[in-house]
C-alpha cells in the first residue's frame, strides 16, 4: 500500500482461519470509534489554550506527537493483532491532544481556519470515497508508485526541514505563503488525499481475503493516520492562503 501502515505483504501471511473475518461495516464502525477518541482529547487541549493554560495545552501537544509516533511504530512493526483494539485507541487519544494544540495554534492566528479545516477534510475524505466506489480512482501499480514515491519524498523533506530548524536554516520558499508554498502545499494535500484510495483498498481486500477481525482496528488505525495528516496539511494550505490576503 501507498500508506506505510497498510502494507500488502500483510495479504500474504494474514488470513483468518478460526476466528471471524473482518468486515468493511466493521472497519468503518472502528474508524469513528477512532474518531470519537480522538475529538475528545482534541476539545480539552484546544479549551486549555484558549483558557490561558498554554503551558500545560503545550505539554499535552509535544507529548501526544510523541506518544502517537511511538505507539504507531508499535502498531507498524509489532504486529500483534490482539493488540490492535488497545493500540488503536490509545493512539486516536493521544494523536487527539496533539491535533488539538496545533488546532489551538492556527486558530489563534487565523480566526475560523480549523472550521473551514474540518469541512475541507470532511468533503475530501467523502470525495475520495465516492471516487472509489465509483471506480473513477482505482487502486492501480502505477498509481500505487507514484503515490508511494510522492510520500516519501514529502516525509524526507519534512525531516530535513525539521533537521534545518535546529541549525536557524529552513528550505527556500516551500514553507512559506509564497506561490511556489502554496503550491507545495497543494500538492501534499493531494498526495495525502490520494493515499485515502490506498486505505479504501486496503479495508476491501482485507475483508475479501478474510483478514482476522483484529485487523478493523488496524484498517482503522490506518485511515486515521491519513485523515490527520491531510486535516494537518489542509490547516497549512489555509494558512498560507490567508495570509496573502
């Protein structure tokens, strides 16, 4: 898969045998389950922030980023699949106190930006779906490389920004409300929507190949890691965008 979390060599060694197969209904019910756990933690460090606890809205944020990275290698490398319903949602909780604090951050300068954030997300995860049912995207090998291919570049330049920043340095223009930054950001929001085929694909086949049903909560698990990276960007998109104005 595109996404690093839904990788198809799972096709090939995972397939439920005793236990009940796992369902789309079942990975879909999972995913707002995810949600839910994820807008709560999101509130309290967004209401933290704008209450005057800034320090303690920070701590949650860089904690929950850490939390969630670590918990999501577990859940990448571990592979324990009854571990999935514990992991999961330990991770939307955490991913939730981060989301929150960097939400807090962007409408503390842009007043309105998370609500236009969160429609946009909701509209694109919801175009993105019905592009797939309908057949119109299809999960193919090219576009399955080319969307891989897309993501790690992005992801390494992410990495090397982050390294930068430490030595006062930050790649030209890209970060920056510039055209040439805009239409970066453009483009990552594409990329992270594109991935959202890969993780329709990856649901589907899963139930068609009888995966164990643990496997809802990592379809799920998976989706979420979309569905935040794309509200991320979409917020620097917006950001960008408003501040030309």
């Amino acid at each position: 898969m595109s996404n690093p979390v839904l990788n198809d060599k799972l096709f090939e060694r995972e397939q439920a045998l005793e236990s009940s197969p796992m369902t789309v209904s079942g990975a879909i019910n999972k995913t707002l389950i995810l949600l839910l756990a994820l807008i709560i933690p999101a509130i309290y460090t967004f209401s933290l922030m704008f209450a005057g606890f800034a320090d303690k809205a920070q701590m949650l944020t860089i904690g929950g980023a850490i939390v969630g990275f670590v918990l999501a290698l577990i859940m990448i490398f571990g592979r324990n699949t009854a571990s999935f319903k514990f992991l999961a949602p330990a991770y939307a909780v955490a991913e939730g106190f981060f989301v929150g604090g960097i939400s807090a951050f962007f409408e503390a300068s842009w007043a309105g930006i998370i609500l236009q954030a969160v429609i946009a997300t909701l509209v694109t995860v919801f175009f993105m779906l019905g592009m797939f049912k309908t057949g119109l995207i299809r999960a193919t090998e090219r576009l399955r490389s080319v969307v891989f291919i897309s993501t790690a570049s992005i992801f390494a330049i992410y990495l090397i920004q982050f390294i930068a920043s430490f030595f006062g340095r930050s790649i030209p223009q890209i970060f920056t409300a510039t055209p040439l930054g805009i239409g970066f950001s453009l483009f990552v929001v594409a990329i992270a929507a594109l991935n959202l085929i890969f993780d329709f694909e990856f649901i589907q086949q899963g139930e068609a190949r009888m995966l164990d049903k643990e496997y809802e909560w990592y379809g799920a698990f998976g989706l979420m890691v979309t569905i935040v990276w794309l509200y991320i960007e979409i917020l620097k998109l917006l950001a960008k965008l408003n501040s030309r104005d």
